[in-house]
C-alpha cells in the first residue's frame, strides 16, 4: 500500500544559495518545466515564478 509506487519528484531543487537570514531556492516543477524562486528564512516565505530578462516565465526543456 505505502512506499510500493515511488512517484517520481513532481518538485526539484535546481539550484540553491544561502543568505545570513535564510535562502534562495530555484525549484523546477518537472511536468511543466516551469522555474520559481523560492525564499526561505526569518518567516518571510514565498514562491513566484522566475522570470528572463523579457519578463517571460523561465520554463526548462
């Protein structure tokens, strides 16, 4: 019943960096590619996506 079917990750951590009050994390939500940076520490917490420098949604392959 429990732990017989391992999903696969819906959500990966593609790449994190630690500030002194918490972090940065860009994770990738891998079916549909879309990146979003995500912010950790001192209980300001957030998600959004990440956008290029044309303001486009950042979206892996």
């Amino acid at each position: 019943m429990f732990g017989k079917d391992k999903k696969e990750k819906r959500f990966i951590i593609k790449e994190e960096q630690s500030l002194g009050f918490g972090a940065l994390y860009i994770v990738v939500d891998t079916h549909t590619g879309v990146n979003y940076l995500m912010t950790v520490g001192s209980g300001q917490n957030g998600v959004t996506p990440l956008l290029d420098s044309n303001g486009k949604v950042v979206v892996d392959k």
